[in-house]
C-alpha cells in the first residue's frame, strides 16, 4: 500500500489513471481480509442434484428421438 514511488509515478508506469490506483487501494485496504484469507469463503448456492438427473434424462429422451427421426427421413446416417 504504501511504497517509495508517488501515485503519479505508479499511473504513468503502468498506463492507467491515478484514481484508478486510488480506487484499487480503497478497494484493498475495506476487503484485504478477504482477499487474503481472513474471512469467510463465499457461499455455494445448492446443487439441486435431483433436478440436475431429471435435466440430464429429459436431454437424453429428446436426444435419442431426434437421432430416430433424422435418420428416418434420411437426414442422418444410420452409422454413428
């Protein structure tokens, strides 16, 4: 945070604008636990698993009729 270079010298050294460092630091100096592994690791949403399994064989059903229709109107070939 703080350094030996001013913030005019940080700016122009790495192409950017000098509220744009003073924003970065503000932005570390309120969340520097978190980033750093002082708090809490953000909360999962749920894995609905039993949805996921219902997605997955919905998919496979429209899949297979797909495939049947496509190949009995010649569109896709029998060999796959």
């Amino acid at each position: 945070m703080a350094g030996d270079k001013t913030l005019a010298e940080l700016a122009q050294r790495f192409e950017v604008h000098p509220n744009q460092i003073t924003e970065w630091k503000r932005q570390l100096s309120e969340r520097a636990a978190d980033v750093f592994g002082g708090g809490a690791p953000p909360a999962e949403p749920p894995v609905d698993l039993k949805a996921l399994h219902a997605k997955i064989g919905q998919l496979t059903l429209e899949n297979d009729f797909l495939e049947s229709a496509l190949t009995k109107v010649g569109l896709l070939s029998a060999k796959r």
